[in-house]
C-alpha cells in the first residue's frame, strides 16, 4: 500500500495539481479554452514534436519497434473498438468520437511527464518516440476521423494538410537523416515553444474539465472508458513482448499505451464539432479514473 500511495503522490499528483490551476483559471476568470486550445494546436504542438524528434538518441532498431508498437496499438485498440460499436449502428459523428477517445492516449501532457517520475530518463526517451508517433497518427487519422464526422473524404483530408504539426514532423524527419545542425536563431524559439507545449495543455486538460457535465450517454461514455484504460492496457502488454520490447522501452511502451483519453480528442471536437459533450466526458471519466489504473499498471511495471 506504501508503493502505491508513493506512486500517486511522487508521479500523478504533480501533473493533476497543474491540471487543477487549468480548471481554476476557467472557472473564476473564465479564460476562453478555444483559442488556448487553437494555439496549442496550431503552434506549441508542432514545436514539440519537430524538439522531441530532433532531440532523440535512441537506436534506429529500437525507435523502428517503439514505432511499430504505437502504430499496433493505436490502430488496434481503434480495431476493437468499432467491433464492438458495429452493433449499438451509432450515428456517423458520435462513432467518430468514440473512436478519437478510444484510439487516442493523453501521451503528451501526461505521459511523458509521468513516465519519467515514475521510470527514468531512459525510458522517457523511449516514450517521446510513442509520442512523436502518437502525434502523427492523432494529427493524421485522428483528424481524418473528426472531420469526415461531417465532412466528405476529400474535406477531411484537406482538414489533415492543414496540420502544421505532420510538416514539422516531415522537416524534424529530414533533419535527423541529414544530420543538419540548426542555427541557434532557428533552434531556440522552437525549443521555447516546445517548453510551452506540456504545462500549456495539461492547463487546457484542467479547463475542458471544467466544461464537463453529465453525459446524455452514460453507458457510452463508460464503454469507452473502459477501452480506453483497461483494454488498451492489456493490448499494450501482450504486444509488447511480442514486437521485442523489454526494461525501459518495454515500461514506457505499456504506459503509454495506458494513457487515459488525449487532451487534444478534446480540441478536435470542438474544432469539428463532433459530440463534445461525449468527449469531454470520456476525458473527464478516464482522467479522473486513470490515478487508480496507472498506479497499479507503474506497480507493476516496476516489480
């Protein structure tokens, strides 16, 4: 019991505290989580996936399975997911949203930081790879999903191009593979900005918190709730071995694919308004469950 309490309070009471001052700040002062939002989207985002890109020294072999891993993951859990929504025939944009909340961890803003409280800087390296990942897929097929809600196939894809975070992804790729050494006038606005990202949206996972309410669709809500932290689990740990993650890329790997709801599902909801209600809920609902699931899962994790 020690373990556990030493867990929560060490790796996942920091981040939930940051959280709270985002849901005082949209509660008392009424600070508008859109454009927040919108420039976490638009600006810090890319910043910090083009950072942790360029930043990273991990192997190709271990960056190619850590890769794999959050591609089988994401779209696996997405997978089962619409297995399991295919007979509840749920409206087009309310089966896009529960996709996005499924298929989408909070990796960023929550789990990169809890992964290195709780494992280390080696496996935080490992975890910045499932991010930069995660990115490209929330920033691709994530929007695909949330446009194409109510938006035609061409109008969704548009909607993904219009994503500066997938060039800056491309430009960080190019730079790695030519090994180009940025000028320090280029580099450090990106790196500022890049600092900005996690405590900007664990404030706005705090203020979309604030905005929860009730659900219309409890029983919706918790069926992806638990897809989202327990099933998501259990994939991430019967495919870890099998991609050959093991030690700290293996914690990492787990972790992330454990994550409760992405803030960002969030954004695009509101962006391409596909249920909020619903996501907001989901985000609400894993996040204020997910202390209890991580702290057993990081228990674990460390024996």
């Amino acid at each position: 019991m020690s373990l556990l309490l030493s867990i929560f309070t060490d790796d996942i009471l920091p981040i939930l505290l940051v959280a709270f001052v985002g849901f005082l700040l949209a509660r008392y002062l009424r600070v508008d989580v859109k454009t927040l939002s919108r420039v976490t989207l638009y600006a810090l985002t890319p910043c910090l996936a083009f950072n942790v890109l360029v930043t990273s020294n991990i192997g190709v072999a271990e960056l190619g399975r850590m890769a794999l891993f959050a591609v089988c993951t994401v779209l696996g859990i997405g997978l089962i997911a619409r297995l399991i929504m295919l007979p509840l025939r749920l409206d087009r944009a309310t089966a896009s949203a529960c996709l996005i909340v499924v298929m989408f961890a909070n990796g960023g803003n929550y789990g990169l930081p809890l992964t290195l409280f709780a494992f280390g800087q080696e496996a935080m390296a490992h975890a910045t790879i499932y991010f930069v990942v995660s990115v490209m897929l929330t920033y691709t097929v994530g929007i695909f999903l949330a446009s194409s809600g109510h938006q035609s196939l061409r109008g969704a894809l548009l909607s993904v191009l219009k994503m500066p975070v997938v060039y800056a992804v491309v430009l960080a790729l190019v730079v790695v593979i030519t090994k180009t050494t940025l000028p320090l006038p280029v580099l450090r606005p990106i790196q500022l900005l890049s600092n900005a990202a996690i405590p900007v949206m664990i404030l706005v996972l705090g203020m979309q918190l604030e905005r929860a309410a009730i659900p219309a669709r409890p029983l919706l809500v918790g069926m992806a709730t638990a897809l989202r932290l327990i099933v998501a689990m259990v994939l991430g740990l019967v495919l870890a071995p099998i991609l050959g993650l093991t030690g700290a890329a293996r914690q990492a790997g787990v972790v992330q694919a454990a994550m409760p709801t992405a803030v960002v599902t969030t954004i695009l909801a509101l962006e391409f308004q596909i249920d909020p209600s619903l996501v907001t809920g989901v985000v609400f609902l894993s996040t204020l469950l997910s202390p209890f699931t991580l702290t057993l899962l990081i228990a674990f994790l460390q024996r």
